[in-house]
C-alpha cells in the first residue's frame, strides 16, 4: 500500500511539506513508480491546479511545475524549442503523466526538459510556508542528485525567457530514435542583432553530473561579429575541450566529449560561425 497525503490546495501541501520535511513529493510519479521506495510517505501534488497552469506574463513564460509534457506539447505558448526536446521523451504515457517539476526534481542531467532550460537561462520559484525565492536553473543543480532546494520547500513554476529563443539548435543521440533516455543531448541559442552576437549560449546534457554550460567561455564571442568569432573558433573550441570533463555512464568519456564537440562544432557552422 502507498502511504501518502493528497493536500487540496498549494497551500496546504506547503504546510504538509513544513511539518513533515521527510514526505516525498510525488507528481507524475513515472520516476518515483521505478525507484519504489519502502516505507517513504508521498505527498501527492497531482491533484494541485495551481501547479497545472502555463501562462504569459511580460517578460516570461511560466511553466507550473505540475505542468506535463503533453499539455505543454498541445500549448501555443511553449516555445518549438521546448516542444522538440519534450516531444523526444519516452513514449504518450510517460508524457501524460510525467511533468516539468518531477524532471527537475529528479535530479538527472539526462532530463530533457532540463537541458533546454539550461540554455534558456530558465528560472525556478521554489515556495515554502516562509515564501518563495526565485533560483537561477543553473545554481539549482548542486552537483550530483544535488539540488539547491530546502527540505520544506517545493518546485511551484518555471520561468523562461520570452526572447532570444528562435535561432536555435537541438539534437537529443540516445542508443535508438525513438524511446531513449539521452546519451548526450546537445541545445545552443545564438541571437544575432546589428551584426553583432548579442547573445550564445551552449548546453550539454547526460554527459557529467549535472548539466553542462560554461557562460564565461560563451562570452568569448558575445559581442563580435560573425566574422571575428570565426577568429576566435579555435579558441573557443580548445577552451571547451578543456573545460568539459565528462563522466562515463552507458558509453565512455570518449565517445560523449567528441559526440559534444561535434554537435557544438555542427551548431557553429550552422549559424555562421
Ligand atoms: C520508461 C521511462 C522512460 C523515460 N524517458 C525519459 C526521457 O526520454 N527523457 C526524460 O527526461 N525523462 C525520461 N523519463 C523520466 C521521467 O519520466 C521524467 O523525469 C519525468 O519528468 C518525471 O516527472 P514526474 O512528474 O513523473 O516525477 P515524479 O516521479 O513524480 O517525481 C520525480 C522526482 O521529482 C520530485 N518532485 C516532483 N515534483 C516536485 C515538486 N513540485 N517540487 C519538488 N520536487 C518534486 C519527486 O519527489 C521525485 O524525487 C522516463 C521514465 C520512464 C519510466
């Protein structure tokens, strides 16, 4: 039998959470259903409207945490970025089921969702009785399962950039085409304005403990132009091989860190550079 607590409202989870920092919350459950842990207490939140809602707002979209995949594929407000990367997890029943709070919850740098709210620069409202606090995805993911989240505090939404979003590129390699769990996942952003980078960013996923993306070396070519980030290439390229120390997991250390440099190479080439 599950033990658990079905609050019926945000507010009444958050205080289950406050009282008991020991109750797992449970969404979708697609990752919880495989870990089957014993004697844990659930906090389901599959029931909660208030985390089910994607709205606009000025400079954002939000995402509720307890959005799933499939509603996000049938709304007009996510972006196409979002929309290939979620459209690639699993199969209509995962999809159905799992949402945007459980793959960021889990922990995973394998989570698709995940990868493109990395290069997004994508924000997290974590909420707790005490209030809420706004975390950028990238200082959220401590290290390994890690996660900057206090033990009475829940993921309620995620905010993502309306702009800069369009020129992008993604590719998701797993071990088939359809039905596979990230290998490496790749997803770059570059927007271009009066001839000049304003802005690139470069995102690694499954390939190291969390998510990979180096801002200071994206910013090696921020502000140039096409040509002289050409200039720059080779650098920034041996800057990336340096910097990217990658774990193995199903497939070496190797094969991921060339697979990353050539699909990180591939997006260059593709938008000019
Ligand atoms: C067969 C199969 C295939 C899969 N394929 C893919 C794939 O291709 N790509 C991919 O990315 N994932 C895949 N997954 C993993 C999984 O479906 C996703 O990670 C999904 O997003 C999890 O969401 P959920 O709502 O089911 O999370 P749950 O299982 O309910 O929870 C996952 C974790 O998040 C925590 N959590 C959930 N909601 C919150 C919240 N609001 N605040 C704080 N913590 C929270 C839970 O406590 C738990 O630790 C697959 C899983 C299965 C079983």
């Amino acid at each position: 039998m599950v033990n658990g607590y079905r609050p019926a409202s945000l507010q009444e989870a958050l205080e289950i959470k406050n009282n008991m920092n020991t109750v797992v919350p449970y969404a979708g459950g697609t990752d919880l259903m495989v870990e089957n842990r014993k004697g844990v207490s659930y906090l389901f939140l599959n029931g909660l409207e208030e985390l089910k809602q994607i709205k606009e707002e000025e400079d954002y979209i939000s995402i509720g945490a307890g959005v799933t995949f499939t509603q996000a594929l049938g709304s007009d407000l996510i972006h196409p970025l979002m929309k290939e990367a979620v459209s690639r997890i699993a199969a209509p029943a995962i999809r159905n089921t799992g949402t945007f709070g459980g793959n960021i919850g889990n922990g995973s740098a394998k989570a698709d969702s995940v990868l493109i709210f990395y290069v997004c620069g994508a924000k997290l409202r974590l909420a707790s009785v005490q209030g809420e606090r706004l975390v950028d995805i990238n200082d959220f993911y401590i290290g390994r399962k890690k996660l900057d989240l206090r033990p009475e505090e829940l993921i309620t939404e995620i905010l993502i950039p309306k702009k800069g979003l369009d020129n992008y590129y993604y590719k998701k390699v797993g071990g088939r085409n359809a039905l596979a769990i990230s290998r490496v996942a790749f997803a770059g952003l570059i927007s271009i304005e009066e001839g000049r980078i304003k802005n690139m960013a470069a995102a690694f996923g499954a390939v190291s403990d969390t998510v990979l993306r180096f801002q200071d070396l994206e910013g090696m070519i921020i502000g140039k132009t096409l040509e002289e980030a050409k200039a720059v290439k080779e650098r920034l390229l041996a800057a990336y091989e340096d910097r990217m120390v990658l774990t193995r997991g199903r497939v070496s250390a190797e094969y991921r860190k060339t697979v990353c440099m050539n699909l990180f190479k591939d997006f260059l080439e593709e938008k000019g550079i």
